[in-house]
C-alpha cells in the first residue's frame, strides 16, 4: 500500500483542513479507504473520515449494525429532523465525552467507490455518526457544535494535560500597533493645533501648525494604509487571531482617517482662513 | 481612427468604455449601447429590497456622464452582431434597436472596429413556470425596479403581521441551475432583521430553499469563516445561523414550479416537495441576452459565436471534458473570440467553460448545482483587462490581447449584510482567492486557505455603505475615479 497509515489525534490543526470532493474514483481512492478501514479496525472506531488519517478528501466510512462498512464518498446531507442531545465520543479527542445536539433523522446522497450516486435515510446512532464524520469533512470537529464557552473551557482542560494547540495562540501584542500609535500621536498635535488661536499665537506660528496639519493628513492615511498591509501580512501567522481580523483592521484605519479628515477640514477653515 | 463599440453598461461594461474613453485619444471613438437609462449598484439593490434605500440611492443616469466623458451613448438594446459585415457592409457592425433618447423602436446599424460584449445576463424568469415578478408570483432583487417592488409586498406582508396575520416567506434560488446564492443569503437576513425591527418576527414562517448541496456553500464549493476568534466551515457557520434566526432550509432543490401560494421542487435525491408561501423571493437562473449572429451571406451563425446557453465563446476550452479532467487552465485568460479577434466579452456575457460547483443531478436527471459567478469585482477587472488590451491593440499595433485576467487567478470579495445599521446587525465579509479553483497549484480545496476565508462583525456594515458611496463615485467618473480599484 503507498498510503500512509496515519490517526490524528487533537492537537493536530490538520483537523481544520476543508476537505475537497473526490473528483478520481480510481486506485488511489481505494488504497485510501482500504487504509481507512484498517484504522477504524485497530481503534475500534464507528465511524472515520479521510481527514482523520490526514487526506483531506470527502470520504466517510461508518460501521452499520451488521458490522459492514458503509463507504460514503462525497456525502451532502439533504434533510434532517428531530433535534436530539446526546453524549458523543471520537477518536480526534480520545479522552472527551460532551453533549451534542445532532438530527434524529437524516437523508444524504452520497456517491459510492465508483462515483454512483445513491441517496438513503439514516436515524439513530447511524445518523449521529454519519453527521460527526460529515463535520469533520468539513474542516469542523464537535467542538464546532457547541457554544464558545464550553469550547473554551474543554480545550482549558486540554491544556491541563499538556495538549496546547499552538495554532490557537493569538499574540497579546503585535508590532503593526506601532502604526496606530503613531497616528493617534499625530492625531493628538493636530488636534491640539485648532486651538491655537485662542492662545494669541502668531501668523507665522499658525501658518507653521497649519503646514503641520496638511502633512499630518495624508500620513495619517499612508500609515493606515502601512497598518492594513502590514497587519495582514502579521495575521497570516495566527489563524484565530480576533483582532488580526479585516474586519477590525478596517474599523481602526477608518476611524483614524476620519478623525484625520476632520481634523484637516477643521485645520483649514481654522488656521487656513 | 478606430471604433470600440461596448454592449451593455453594467459593471464590466461601463469600467471597460470608460477607462477607453480615458485612455485612448480624442481621434478614436468609444459608443456604448445599452437598453438602461440609468446605471444600478446592484449590491445595494438588497437594501432596496426591505426599503432601506430607494432606487434613486442605488441608480443615476448615464446620460450625463457619457456626455462629460465623450462617450457615445446609443439607449438601444443590441439585436444581432454581424462579424464578416453584410451584403451591404464590408466592415463588421452590430443592429441596434432604441428604447429611449426619443427614438424608441428605430433601428440602426453601428459599425466598430472592435466590439465589447458586455451585456450581462438575462434574467431568465420563463425557466420556472410562475417565476417572477412580471408572469409571475415571486419577487426579485436583481434590478432596482425589482427591488422596489419586493419591497413593496414585504411592506404589505408586514402590515397583516402587525394586524395578527400569520404568513409564509419563502427566499432563495428559483431553478436549480441559479448563481447569486449570496444575493439570497443577504436578503433573507436582511427580511429577518427588517421583520425583527417591526416587532413581527414570530408571526413569520421563514424558509430558505436553494441548488446549493450544502448550506454555505455559496455557489463557489463553501469557505472557512471566523467568528470570535475560531474557524468554522460556512457550512457550520450557516447552519447555526440559520437555527439561531429559526429558518429551516431546503437544499439541493430545484424549483420546477410557482404557482399562487406554492412552489414546487425537486431534490437531489429524486424526492419532490411543496412550499407555501405569501411572499417569495427566487432569484432566477441567468442565460445569454439572445443576440443573435450573421454571417457576410446573412445565414445564421449564432451557433458559432455563442454558446448554447446564449454567452459569447472566448478563449476558454469548451470540449466539455468531465468533473474530474476540469482545469484552471480551462478558465479564459484574454477573453478574445478564438474566431473573431476583434470580439471580446466580459462580466457575465463570456461563457464561462464549465462550471465551479460539482455538477449534480438528482435520479430524474435533473441537473441541480450552482452556475458559476461572474459578477461584481471579477467582472470589474475582467472588464478593465480587456481595456487594456484593446488600448494596445490599437495604440501599440498589438496583434494580440497584452492583458490577461483569469479567475482561476483572480481573488473576490463579497459581503453579506443582516441590515444597514452602522452600529448593530452584522454582516460575512468572504473573499475567495482564486474564484475558480486550481487543483493543480493548491492542492486540496483548490483554492489558497490563507486567502479564502469569510468574518462576521458589523464592519462588514461600515464596509458595505463605504463600497457603496465608493462605486457610485468611481462610477460617475468624479475626480479621482480611476485610482478606485475594480
């Protein structure tokens, strides 16, 4: 066999890795599901996909009630009913037992080794399998399931075991904060330069702040725009970095540009007039 | 001197005619023809949809702004393309027929030395018997005329709520073969918001139905999304969305049918169903505009120019190979005619080569995926690629296309909003890199993971009213407009 036969284990972030739909049904895919099987036959497992033995194809296997396995390529679940919780284990996090509300009753199609489809109903404990290991194709595992806080807290318990996930650790400081730091220093003179009239000052001096505003502007914009860039290329390294977000980026270029804007449109009829 | 005439003034349309207009000098003419008085930011046309906006927010005329730029404007639909010329003509020309400039039903025949097909989809509601707003029972967003119109039932919808009135809303794709599932996904979230805000929520049954084979999938195979600091597959994501707003999906659905009240589907495993619904809105399938094309004898050579679903062929490989053989390299790269270099199509007028999404069909036979996207910024860039090309074809005596714009190596970004507040509601800010995938250069999925992801925060709000006023402006030719990227 040239596959490698391989069961990961948390922590692993391949586990996160979204897995693509077959598109060859041909020897390689068989090896693989061979080789899938030897590992649910060794651990004992109900249930495996592709992912867990690290190839992130859309392949599930789950052992059916006569012991046969079901080989389950491509798999979408169609319909689903009946909202049930119930205590699940899996082979991604060995020592874990946690409630999860999973369907009842569901429908999938699904394609056999030779790219076929077929469609069929499962409910039960079948039903609870096929959509645990349908998430994992998907790049999620069960904690996806639950809220954020429970998450947390099993991933804390983890951790007390020596099991960190080095993926998950988000920087508590990042260097493109440099950026804005020295925007809001900017931001701060020239603020305190529309101002400058009450105090008697010169037209010298006031055309000199004035001066001082006009170049403050556009760099603020351009450290902005260094912040975004630089802040991206930092993000790339930390996964689930909250603050590394776009979204976020955006909000702190677009308030400081803004606050530059005003301040350059006060500065003008202020000190420019 | 040369001649570019430009089919159509929707995004791909108007970026490329007026970055010609920019660019090539006053001896060369660039002439647009399109049926619309007005250009539409169709993005926002959601927001017109649950009448956070009107249609005078999303649309202004293009008259007068052809007119500051120097573009020939015709308000005409194009009829047929005739690349050989006529028996008359010996130069190529296309016939044009008016809808406005007071010539309404005139036709004319406009020569050009190089022809730009942009003229978009045609919204192609007679897929679906009883799609639609026109012969039809269901609403639409895809045009802002559309858009006011849905916002007018919901208005009414949401009056009999506010008298007691239960009642069905049904949102998502009309016809198995629908792109723009994220125009959908926008639009019940923003219904929901809209129904939440007037305090009649729970006297709304809400549905999603869609062709897509899995919720999040987006009609580009799905992403990974963060939210409060974990990933998640959109699927996961969507699905708890869509639980915690309490709307049940139908996925994998075709909807063969709409009558008063009902929809009727098919799903990918064979089985069919019925929706009942007070309002609805589907989005429907998209096909080519129906141009035709003739030969220098006259005889029909549609066929040669166009592909069956009625989209201009370009430089993209249409053997029609299977699944498994698709290739980024399939993708279109100049988007010249291979028969007539100077034809060139773009945004959703080039006929894409095969689709993104896996082709399905249910045991019927029924073909049910989504068809690829091609619109917003792809076409924006494809749109201004072959401006670039036709510069130089003409400034530099190029004998071929200089730019290449593939979406196999081409990025999107798209938000979703739930609303048009700027400080509550929240929105999916998605971007996808490449938009087609390419199994050979990232392994896996396709597609660049680091690139291909989507959050959730009301940034994506503040994002979408900046991309609003942003494209108007650019699109207005304002000072500046063409250091706004596509």
């Amino acid at each position: 066999m040239s596959v490698k036969k391989e069961l990961i284990v948390y922590p692993d972030d391949r586990i996160n890795i979204p897995s693509t739909d077959v598109r060859k049904f041909d020897e390689t895919l068989f090896e693989v599901i061979d080789m899938m099987k030897e590992v649910m036959e060794e651990n004992g497992a109900e249930g495996l996909a592709a992912i867990q033995t690290g190839y992130p194809y859309n392949i599930v296997l789950v052992k059916e009630a006569d012991g046969s396995i079901l080989e389950l390529i491509n798999p979408r679940i169609l319909k689903s009913e009946g909202l049930v919780s119930k205590t699940e284990k899996t082979l991604y996090y060995p020592d874990i037992e946690i409630e999860i509300p999973r369907y009842e009753t569901i429908k999938l199609i699904y394609e056999d080794r030779f790219g076929k489809q077929h469609h069929m109903e499962a409910s039960g404990d079948l039903a609870r399998i096929i959509q645990r290991k349908i998430d994992y194709t998907f790049g999620g595992t069960f904690l996806s399931k639950v809220s954020k806080e429970r998450r947390e807290a099993v991933e804390k318990a983890l951790a007390k075991n020596g099991l960190v996930p080095e993926v998950e650790l988000c920087p508590t400081t990042s260097k493109r904060v440099y950026f804005l730091s020295v925007s809001d220093k900017i931001l701060f003179f020239m603020f305190l330069t529309l101002f400058a009239k009450l105090f008697d000052a010169s037209e010298e001096t006031l055309s000199t702040l004035y001066t001082f505003d006009k170049i403050g502007v556009p760099l603020v914009i351009v450290l902005m725009i260094g912040y975004f860039v630089f802040g991206r290329w930092e993000a790339k390294k930390y996964s689930s970095c909250t603050s590394c977000q776009i979204g976020n980026m955006l909000g702190s270029m677009a308030k400081r540009i803004v606050a530059a804007a005003a301040i350059g449109v006060g500065a003008y009829f202020v000190l420019g007039s | 001197m040369a001649k570019v005439v430009v089919l159509g003034a929707g995004v791909s349309g108007h970026t490329a005619a007026t970055f010609l207009r920019d660019w090539l000098g006053p001896q060369h003419e660039v002439i647009v023809v399109t049926p619309n008085s007005k250009w539409n930011w169709i993005p926002s046309n959601i927001w017109v949809g649950v009448g956070q906006m009107t249609k005078e927010d999303v649309v202004f005329d293009l008259a007068p702004v052809y007119e500051k730029a120097g573009i020939d404007y015709r308000q005409a639909k194009a009829v047929s393309i005739h690349p050989e010329g006529g028996e008359a003509e010996d130069v190529p020309y296309v016939t044009i027929e008016y809808t406005g400039q007071g010539k309404e039903g005139e036709k004319e025949l406009v020569a050009y030395d190089y022809l730009i097909n942009a003229t978009g989809p045609k919204l192609n509601f007679g897929a679906t018997e009883g799609l639609g707003p026109d012969n039809g029972y269901t609403v639409s967003v895809c045009t802002a005329d559309h858009a006011t119109h849905a916002n007018e039932e919901l208005q009414k919808l949401i009056a009999k709520m506010k008298s007691g009135e239960r009642q069905k809303i049904v949102i998502g794709t009309g016809h198995g073969m629908c792109t723009c599932q994220g125009a959908a996904f926008e639009y019940i979230f923003n219904v929901d918001h809209e129904l939440r805000k007037a305090g009649v929520r729970d006297l709304a049954e809400i549905t999603w139905i869609s062709n897509e084979s899995f919720l999040g999938d987006f009609g580009i195979g799905g992403l990974h999304m963060k939210r409060g600091g974990y990933a998640a597959s959109s699927r996961l994501f969507a699905e708890s969305l869509y639980t915690e707003r309490g709307i049940p999906w139908i996925i994998g659905a075709h909807v063969n049918k709409v009558e008063e009240g009902k929809i009727h589907y098919e799903q990918l495993d064979g089985s069919t169903g019925e929706l009942e619904f007070d309002f609805s809105m589907l989005i429907p399938p998209f096909s080519g505009v129906g141009l035709k094309a003739y030969a220098k004898d006259g005889s029909d050579m549609t066929d040669k120019l166009f592909a069956p679903n009625g989209f201009l062929k370009v430089d993209a490989d249409y053997s029609g190979k299977p699944y498994e053989e698709w290739k980024a390299s399939d993708w279109p790269k100049t988007y010249q005619n291979p028969d007539y270099p100077n034809i060139f199509a773009v945004g959703i007028a080039f006929a894409p080569p095969h689709g993104i999404s896996k082709p399905m069909k249910s045991p019927n036979g029924t073909p049910i995926n989504p068809t690829p996207p091609r619109t917003g910024m792809p076409s924006g860039i494809i749109g201004k690629t072959v401006a670039m090309s036709i510069r130089d074809m003409i400034e530099k005596n190029s004998d071929k296309p200089t730019h290449h714009a593939s979406m196999a190596e081409m990025g999107a970004a798209c938000v979703a909003s739930a609303g048009k507040g700027l400080t509550d509601g929240m929105a999916a800010s998605l971007t996808v890199y490449p938009v087609v995938p390419d199994f050979e250069k990232y392994p896996g999925i396709g597609r660049d993971i680091d690139y291909t992801f989507g959050e959730i925060g009301l940034a994506g709000h503040w994002i979408k009213h900046i991309l609003h006023h942003m494209f108007i402006y650019k699109a207005q030719l304002k000072p500046g407009w063409t250091l706004i990227p596509e």
